[in-house]
C-alpha cells in the first residue's frame, strides 16, 4: 500500500505486509521543494524492516557544497551500454 501526495502525485510513504498481512516494512521519502526549478525532489529514501529491526538510509546529501542542477540536457551517446565504460577511462 502507498500513500501519494496530494500536489505532486508522487510516493512519499508506503506500508508493505508480509504472507500473513502482517505490516513487514515501512518506506518514507521525504520531499523539498526547490522553488529556483519549480519542482519538488526527494530528499532521502528511508525503509524500515519491522521484522529484522534494520533500517535503510539513501540519498542524504548533506555534505555537498554544491547546489543540485535541474535541466541539463544529455545526448543519446551518453545512454547507450558503452557509456559506462567510456566514464572509467577519464
């Protein structure tokens, strides 16, 4: 089950149950609105684990100095399977 928010349509909690719909584990996704882009991101992905009391943390980005970028474009090259391949040699 998920909860969406009501401005952006987007999943910012959810409850998952095991095989005997008991509640298993439990994701938030907190957002922040980045007015200078006009749009609302994530600000981390936290999950829970009921059953094994284990949390995951992703995404925290309070160490970087530099703002987040919105808009940049990407060229087709930049996608294809080799892309990643050709970023190891620099």
């Amino acid at each position: 089950m998920f909860y969406l928010d009501e401005d952006t349509w987007t999943v910012v909690y959810e409850d998952a149950y095991d095989t005997r719909k008991q509640l298993w584990r439990i994701g938030v996704h907190p957002m922040n609105q980045f007015y200078d882009a006009k749009m609302p991101w994530f600000r981390a992905n936290i999950w829970h684990d009921l059953n094994n009391r284990a949390y995951l943390l992703s995404g925290l980005d309070n160490e970087i100095k530099a703002p987040w970028v919105f808009g940049e474009k990407g060229t087709f090259a930049e996608f294809q399977p080799d892309a990643l391949r050709r970023l190891g040699t620099k």
